[in-house]
C-alpha cells in the first residue's frame, strides 16, 4: 500500500483559489502567477476539473449542456475522478519538486457546489475526495466571493446566454447555495480565506496577494523585505 507515503508533508505549497461562477478566479491566478514568477518562484498552474488528459476529457462532459440530466452523485464522482488523476499527475510531483501550485478551483468547490447545493452531504463528498487525493488539501484556498447575481451577470456579458456552460446555467436559487456552501466553508476550516471579489481587479489582487504572502514567506518561498519584492524558488 502506497496511501502512508501519500500523505508525506511536501516540499512545495499547495495554493487554490475558488468562489461562485463570476468570481474572476482565473484572472486573478493568472495574475497571482506572474508576480511569482517576477520574483523568482516556480509555479506551476493548473485548474479543476481538468489538468490532465483525462481530467480535461471529463470536463468537457461535466460542462457540457447536452449533460444537464446528470445525476448528483455521478457529478461528484466523475470530479473526483478528475481530481484524482490530476493531484497524482500534476500536484503531487510539483510539490515534491519544491513548487508552488497554483490552481484554479479546489476540492472545495466539490463540497459547496456537490456537497450543500446538491445537497449530497459535505461528510459524504470530503470522504470521496479523501479516496481521490490521498487526503491532500490546497495549504490556502482562496474563496473569491460575490453575489450569484453579480458573478453571473459577469458571466453573461463576458460570453454571452446562449454560451454558458452546464453549470453556468443553472438556476440562480442554484447559485446561491453554492455561494452559501463557500461562505460556510470559509467559516468552519481554516485553511480557508473569504476574499471580497468586488472592485477593481487591482484591489481584489492585493487583498489575495496579503493573503498568500505570508504563508510563501513562512515555508520560506520568499525572501527579503516585503516591500522589496525580491524571491526564490
């Protein structure tokens, strides 16, 4: 059995950043990334579901709005499944290189959207993801948060109605459960942090960066004054 080495600390940091639809998570990564990488950080990106071949070929169907019959479980199961093969193929040997992981969406999302909008149970979704991850969590999650109302308006006006995927399209009763789910998150475990995700997208990357800082310079990914911006990998 190889689940005892699993579960080994690792040498690099494991960050996500996660919210409702519309939350700018991508942006704000890709944002998140290059600073990093001005200061000298290896970072590698990735997003859930997908990362992988077989992750990105799940999330075609798991998006796709010919799809919408799916079932609660067969969802969950199926972004387990994708999140299994991408934290074996991808986060894991990251991390044991020493990187920093940056990723776009979490197990967290499969809890709020999966495990209370879906109502599945969260116990019920953190025991699959504990088979799927060998019981890795992101160190810091990130929970980008607006209301389902703004987040989805952004959404629309970026792709348009008739563009939206299967998830997208639900609801907005739908959507404010996840965000309730998120929220929830946010309080009970403290390797997450709710971030306000209105405003300029300047000051929503502050707020991540005062975030993220101080867990870099813990596991000593950064050096230096804060101020003076310089860093290693």
């Amino acid at each position: 059995m190889t689940e005892p080495a699993q579960r080994l600390i690792p040498r690099g940091v494991f960050l996500a950043l996660d919210g409702p639809e519309g939350a700018g998570k991508t942006t704000q990564l890709r944002r998140l990334a290059e600073r990093l990488r001005s200061m000298g950080v290896e970072v590698v990106t990735t997003r859930e579901p997908g990362g992988t071949p077989l992750g990105e070929a799940i999330r075609a169907l798991l998006l796709d709005p010919a799809f919408r019959g799916i079932c609660p479980h067969a969802e969950m199961l199926l972004f387990a499944a994708a999140r299994a093969q991408y934290t074996r193929e991808v986060v894991r040997p990251a991390l044991e290189e020493g990187r920093v992981v940056l990723s776009d969406r979490s197990v967290y999302a499969s809890l709020a959207y999966q495990g209370y909008a879906r109502g599945l149970g969260m116990e019920v979704v953190r025991c699959v993801n504990e088979v799927a991850t060998g019981g890795l969590y992101p160190d810091l999650t990130l929970l980008l948060d607006v209301p389902a109302e703004v987040g989805l308006l952004r959404v629309s006006r970026a792709r348009g109605e008739e563009r939206l995927d299967r998830v997208e399209g639900e609801d907005v009763a739908f959507h404010q459960r996840v965000r309730e789910g998120f929220l929830r998150l946010g309080r009970e475990d403290p390797r997450v942090r709710v971030v306000p995700a209105t405003g300029r997208v300047e000051e929503v990357a502050a707020r991540i960066w005062a975030e993220v800082e101080p867990v870099l310079r813990a596991r000593g990914l950064l050096v230096g004054t804060p101020e003076g911006g310089e860093g290693c990998g």
